[in-house]
C-alpha cells in the first residue's frame, strides 16, 4: 500500500499537511475523506497496527460529532460499533487520516510526523 492521506480541502491541517508531504517530496495519494472515508480495514489497521485509540479517531470538533451526541456514547461503544461509525462517515474522522503499510497518522502534529518523514 502506498500512502493514503484522507483529507478535507476546505480544512485548514489538512492544507498544512499535504504542504509538509510535498515539501518533503513524500509521494502519496489525496483521497476525499467525505465523499470516500477510510474503510473498516484500514482504520482497523490503524487501531490494531499502530495502536492508536480508536477515541482518537473521530473529529470532535466536527458538526456531526455533536450531532449524532458522540460524546455521551462514546465510553459504551465497542471496537467494531467505532469502527463501522467511522467507516460509514468520513466527517466524524480527526483529519488528515494519513495511512500506509508501515505506519498511520492521525492529524497532524509536525513533531510527530518528522519522526516518519
């Protein structure tokens, strides 16, 4: 797989992270993050692989994160209830969404993306 970054055009990280990636000259492929979320593997990936808390997911200061009270559910949900959420909603996700074989990201943090790039 190669690197996948999920974003959202009108979203201020994202912008600054794919002006990281290209200042890097990191090749990778832009994917919608709305119209095309990532999928339950993937963000199983991310979870499993990468051991990122699956709370650590989700947007929470997106609309549909207040919306749908995410929130107040979020303690009683399992693995594969966030997991299904998440795949089914790309505006519940924390962007950018940055995914590859070997590692996953979530948001963006310089700091933490110098020690990948």
């Amino acid at each position: 797989m190669k690197i996948k970054v999920y974003e959202y055009k009108n979203c201020g990280t994202c912008k600054k992270a794919l002006k990281y990636l290209d200042q890097k000259k990191v090749i990778f492929e832009k994917i919608p993050i709305r119209e095309a979320p990532p999928s339950e593997k993937e963000i199983l990936l991310m979870i499993d692989k990468y051991n990122i808390d699956p709370k650590k997911l989700f947007n929470t200061s997106g609309g549909d994160y207040r919306e749908l009270k995410i929130k107040d559910k979020i303690d009683s949900l399992t693995k594969k209830q966030i997991v299904s959420l998440l795949s089914s909603n790309g505006n519940l996700i924390k962007r950018p969404f940055l995914i590859s074989d070997t590692f996953g990201l979530v948001g963006f943090k310089e700091e933490e993306w110098n020690k990948i790039f």
